[in-house]
C-alpha cells in the first residue's frame, strides 16, 4: 500500500490543499482565497475542514503519512508555533500545529515557506539529484532554505537559512530585519522597484523616468521587460541583483560548499536579466570553486551549480507534502543552547 | 580496554606530534622544528619514525584509533591529498594519506588545520557542551570549521567552512583568494597591521605614526598593546575588526542559526579590544536573533553564544586526535555534484 500526505501552502493571498502521494504524483488540489481578515480561527476551520474532505476522499490512496503546512513567517520546530508573520499578525505564539492535530487526529509539520519550497525542489525539481543545497526564494523579499543529507536544516531555534539577510553591502539599505545592506534589499521584487526609483531620482535613468510616466508596469516584471528590451538603466538594475546574489551565494560556497543552489520565486524568471553578471562575480566571489550554470559542466568535475527553479509556485506545495513523509532526522534531539545546559 | 589516536599538527614552522586518549588526556607530545625546505619525503619519514615511536611507547595504553593529522591548507577528503598550501608546496597532489597509511599500517585521516582546531575546541574547549558550532581562526589568515551534528562539515569538495573569505566589504581590499572585502581582510594578524599603515598613511593616525618611529612592536599584538593603553586609531583598527567579523559571524548566524560561533587564533586575544563593537555589530547584523557573550545568557533561552576560544594553538593537535575515534558519520557518501549524475 503506498503512501500519501495532505499539503497546505497558506499564502497572503490563497489557501492552496493537495493530497500527493510518494511518488509526487499530485492526487487532488483545492485552492481557495485566504480570508485572512476573518481571523485565525476561521482559516484554520476552513482549512481542517477542506484537509479532512481529501482524506476522505483518498483514503483509497494508501496511508495518510501526515499533514505539512507551509506557513508565512518563521515556524518553532519545538512548540509547533509561528513566531511572526506580518501576513498573519493573530497567528503568533498561538499553538498552530496542536490545534490541528487535535481537530483532526494526525500528526501535522509546520514548516517556514521558503524551507518547504526548498524541499519541494530538492524531492522533485531542480535537486532532485543531490541531498545537498540551498535555495534563494526571491519574491516581495528573499527566503532561503537549507537542505543537508537530504534534510532542511533548521539551526537551534528553527530559524536557519535566512539567506535574504545575509549582508551584500556593508551600509548598504537599511532592512526590515533591522540591518542594513540584507541581500533582500537587491534581489527582491520590492528592490528592484525601489533600486528604479533611486535611479530615477538621481536623474542617471531619463530611460527609466520616461517608462514611469508611460503606460509600463512598473514592477519587476515591468523592469525586466525594459532590461530585455535594451534599456540600459534597466539592464543596470538586473546587474546589480545578479552581483548581490553573487555576493550572498558566494559567501554560502565559501561556507557550506554545496554542491547546488537554486534560485526561485518570481524574480526567477528574470534570470536572463541577472544570470550573467551573478556568473561573472561567483567566479571572482566564491573561492576557487569552479561555479558554472548546469549547461557548462565538465564530465566528471565536482562543480558547484547555481541555477533556476524548476516547481514555480508548486515548490511549497511539493515540499509540505513530503516533509511527513520523511522519518526521524539523524539530529532528532532538539538543539540546544549551550547557554542552557 | 580503552582507545587513543596519535595527532600530529604540521605547522609551518612546528611540527608537533602527541597520543592522546579518549578521555583527552595527553600521553605525551613530541615538538621538532618542520624543516620543510629538506623536502616532503623528509619531513613525512621524520614525521613517521615519531608516530612509530610514540606507538611503540603507548602500545599498553589502549586500541589505537589511528592517526590525524592537521595540514595547512586544502585537503581532498575523497583522496587524501593535499590540495594546497602555501606552506607545503611540493605536497600539493601528493597521496600523503595513502603514503603514511602505507608505511605505519594504520588509519590515517588527513584535516585541514583550522577543521582540526574547531574539533578540538568542540571537545574539549568552548564546544564542548554543544553539537554544533563554527569557529573562526584569526592568525596570519582567517580560516573556520564548522561542526553539525558532532562532525565537521566537510562540503562536496572537503572545502566548506572558508569562513575567512567571507564577504564583509562588497569592493573592499582585495584577497589572495581573487575576490575582495573578504573577512580575512579586516580580521586577520596580517590586516590588522596593513589597516595599520593605512592609517598612518592616510595622515589620520599621527600617534599611530610615534609608535612606529619609536620603539613599538608595529604588530597585531602590539596594536594591541596600543588600543589597550588608549590610544584611539589603534582602538579604532580593532573596532574595525570587531564590525567586520560582526558581519561574518552574523551572516552565519543568518545562515545556519548555530548555538556556539568560537572565536580563536593568535588575534583573538585582543578580545577586549574588538568584542564590544563585534556584540554591538551583531545585534544589528543579525536576524531578530538574541546574540551574546557567554556571560550575559539568561536561563532557560535559546541564545546565540559568541565566545572565545579556549584551548589555544593546541585545539589543532586535540582535534587531529579526535577524528580517529568519531566512528562513521551519517552521511558517509561522498558528496557528489548533480553535474557527475
């Protein structure tokens, strides 16, 4: 008999359930509007309620191996809570993964967005052939994810693999975090807009200003297409979020040497944009490694790849429903403070 | 019966050889100069005739685990050679493993020396009640291990935890290793020295200038020396130091969410003049984390430890000891790139 989980990926926007099975064969989707305003206590309903019609329904399917949820904002591994998230404010220091356990009697994983997204790449997409990477999710900011043998890596308080902050510019802009110069604040949608309007301002991008004033979206998406198109203060800005990303990526090879990071969220699809810059800096920024792109690789060499994200806004998704399915980690105790002992 | 290992610690200019239980107690150690320009055949049969009589001697001192040995520079683990290293050029693609394990018989595991001494500082020193930590070496260089889960985190080509070439300054000084602004720039003996000059250079530091016209010792610790005694643009260079590896180490903190970051190497004793603009630096620089020194932890919390080494220039020889008797770690593959599949 085989196996399958329930998958819930709680975006800003839409509660996405899936039941898939072992094999990542996707058995039933339900996506719905997240009603966020309507409270913790309502989402939560919905979402046992939709969770418990699909194992009804796949009951047939083979085992349930559990529920894993991926969540906005920063999960503890320990208790099972958020800890913060600015999309859902009355979820914090609220027991989350209890709550639906005990409404529903199955063993539920609550998960950080970004590390179940990078699960999701690891088991089906672009990793699917390593048990070792990293992941840069570069959406309305940058989230990352650590997979090691096959596991995320989640640190001491579940908080590890919080790519987007780590410093690419000394005093650079300051950052949400509290820091200035995060790698979220070059390599994110919001700094792509933002990084457009500091060049308009300066009065270095007539280019850019004109596109403003036209009928250009001006969003990443917008700023890509002028990047494509040739328009050079555009095409600057792609420049320098691939030099960021090299940056931050470079100082992971340094550290972690993995064999793969892979990038995705939507920013992604701007790779044309900012692989090239990212390839020429890696080179200079990560020590003696031999970074390429999948299509320059040696036969035979230990190269370190960097490349694009295979699952689009699946990832999550994908990765939620084979957390449950992965039995006790090497490191199960859980990590402690030496300060504790 | 109980077990020991005999560490050898190859300098570059100490060659320095002991046994050393499972307890960690020192049976006996042996110190001769390296007298690398006579050759690598010499200094391996030099190096071979001691391991041989220190077994001889400790024959009745339990099973011999086998035999580590700390070498400045890259080391293949998959091979056994030494990959790089200033301070041993005609070792470079040399089987130095293959050739020792040949002529004693025995199980040799070949480390990189800063690997060995954050092992040894995870035994026995500031780690040891932790599984996991990074250290920072801040000598002539600034070189890291890093340890997950009781064992050193090796990467796909044996060289993960390059902490030292970190970026801390996107178009800072430039490296040995080709980029620039890494943290081995701002935090090693030799930067210290360099910032040094700058600042006499630059016209800023004219007391700088007295001392190195008089009679001070123009070094790292000298330097010290200075910053100590108040004189402020030697306060200021280790201040630098401080925010640079504020940068470095929170970037990690970002990165792996460790309980334990050790700071060790010659520098690390002028502490008290780089760890209050470190504390200050990593509050801000990383994420939403509660990072402290050992002294300042409250009971009960999670918090990040930064702290100083204790086990001087013998945590090397200590870890070298120690890898011989870690059985078999979890992931025992070798690390393969999803180029070679």
């Amino acid at each position: 008999m085989s196996v399958y989980s329930i998958a819930v990926d709680l975006g800003g926007t839409n509660l996405r359930i899936a039941a898939v099975d072992s094999d990542g064969k996707l058995l039933e989707k339900l996506t719905t509007g997240t009603e966020v305003q309507r409270g913790r206590d309502f989402v939560i309903r919905e979402m046992c309620d939709a969770i418990q019609s699909l194992m009804v329904k796949h009951r047939g399917s083979g085992d349930l191996a559990g529920i894993g949820i991926g969540v906005p904002g920063f999960t503890d591994m320990d208790t099972g809570m958020v800890m913060r998230s600015p999309n859902l404010p009355d979820w914090e220091n609220f027991p989350v993964r209890e709550e639906i356990e005990r409404k529903l009697g199955t063993k539920v994983i609550l998960e950080n967005d970004a590390n179940s997204a990078a699960m999701g790449e690891k088991w089906l997409g672009a990793g699917r052939h390593t048990d070792h990477m990293a992941m840069y999710t570069l959406g309305t900011g940058v989230g990352g994810g650590i997979v090691m043998n096959g596991r995320l890596w989640h640190g001491m308080n579940g908080m590890a693999a919080e790519l987007g902050h780590c410093n690419v510019e000394a005093e650079g802009h300051p950052c949400g975090c509290g820091s200035r110069g995060c790698l979220e604040q070059y390599a994110s949608a919001t700094a792509i807009v933002r990084m457009a309007h500091e060049a308009i301002d300066s009065g270095n991008a007539p280019d850019l200003a004109d596109a403003a004033r036209g009928d250009v979206e001006f969003s990443s998406r917008g700023l890509y297409q002028l990047a494509i198109q040739g328009h050079v203060s555009a095409q600057r800005i792609y420049q320098r979020v691939g030099r960021a990303l090299a940056i931050g990526i470079g100082g992971m090879v340094n550290a972690l040497n993995l064999p793969m990071y892979v990038i995705g969220g939507g920013v992604a699809s701007a790779w044309d944009a900012f692989a090239p810059t990212m390839f020429q800096e890696l080179k200079v920024r990560s020590f003696i490694y031999s970074v390429t792109a999948p299509d320059h690789v040696e036969q035979g060499k230990k190269h370190t790849v960097v490349t694009i994200a295979l699952m689009g806004s699946d990832a999550g998704l994908y990765g939620a429903a084979r957390l449950p399915m992965l039995g006790p980690a090497a490191q199960t105790e859980p990590m402690r403070s030496p300060a504790q002992l």
